[in-house]
C-alpha cells in the first residue's frame, strides 16, 4: 500500500511538474560599468557640466594666478618694504589665499553635487531604457549590477547601448 501511495506521488508529481521545466526563461545581463561609459548621454552630461563651470573655472585660475605673481613680487621688493608694510602686505596676500582656498572649495562641492545630479539622471534613463527593452523583446529577468559572469548569448549591453544612442 506505502509502495502504491508512493508511485501515484510519483506520477503526481511528474504530470504537475513538467509544465514549469517545459516554460524557459529569457534571461538578459547588461554590463553597468560598459554602459555609463559609452553612453553618449554622459558624454553630453559632461559638455553640460564643463560649459556650466568653465567660467568659475577660469575665474578661480586667474585669481591663483594674480595671487602668485602678487607673492613673487613681494618676494623681490621685500628688502625695500618697512617691517610694518611688510606684514601688512603679507596679511593681504594670506587673507587673499583664504579667499581663493574658500572659492576652490565652493567650486569643487558644487561641481560634485551637480555631478552627481547627471549621473543620477543618466542611471534613470539607463534604467528606463533597460526596461523598455525588457518590455519590447519580452525578457523574463534582467540583470544590470552584481554579475561576475554572463556568457555572449546573455549579455545585452549592445543593444542597451544601441538604444542609448537612438535617444
């Protein structure tokens, strides 16, 4: 009777079964570190960032360099400065590097923070970009971070990319 009980389990289990091993999965996997590279949308990111920064660049650049030829000057006429005009002229040129220390620090924060603006807006439409695919080629599971591993038949980076480009 146990034995009966068991084939009947058997024979359940493989007509219930069959059906999910007979379904396969569309499975793709996109290189993350592939596409923020050769997307033309960072390329395009980093123009914006750099078009939007150049003139506090510039800025910054000149006032380091004003502030350097200040200090050689110093460094030459030294000897016929006063003690008294000498410190004077040497609070201006600290209280000028304060300044300039200050604006480079503005500079580089804000040039972070925007930074991190665009790879954040770049992530997105990376994502929505994936998806749609997902959508229109009917994958089952798509896998962007975390692969040690995908062979060529899996990998969709291309065509993510392709789809980047077209946008």
């Amino acid at each position: 009777m146990k034995k009966m009980k068991l084939i009947w389990f058997c024979v359940w289990m493989a007509i219930f079964t069959a059906p999910i091993h007979a379904t396969e999965l569309k499975i793709g996997v996109v290189n993350a570190a592939a596409v923020m590279e050769q997307s033309p949308q960072k390329t395009r990111a980093l123009a914006r960032l750099e078009k939007e920064f150049s003139s506090r660049s510039k800025s910054i650049e000149s006032k380091v360099k004003s502030l350097r030829a200040k200090q050689e000057k110093l460094a030459q006429d030294g000897a016929i400065y006063s003690a008294e005009q000498m410190k004077s002229k040497e609070r201006e040129l600290v209280s000028e590097q304060r300044d300039i220390k200050r604006l480079q620090d503005e500079y580089s924060e804000d040039l972070s923070i925007r930074r991190n603006e665009e790879l954040r807006k770049l992530e997105q439409e990376i994502a929505t970009t994936i998806r749609d695919l997902a959508i229109a080629e009917s994958y089952d599971l798509i896998v962007f971070q975390g692969v040690i591993f995908a062979s060529d038949k899996v990998d969709i980076t291309d065509k993510v990319l392709t789809s980047l480009k077209s946008k």
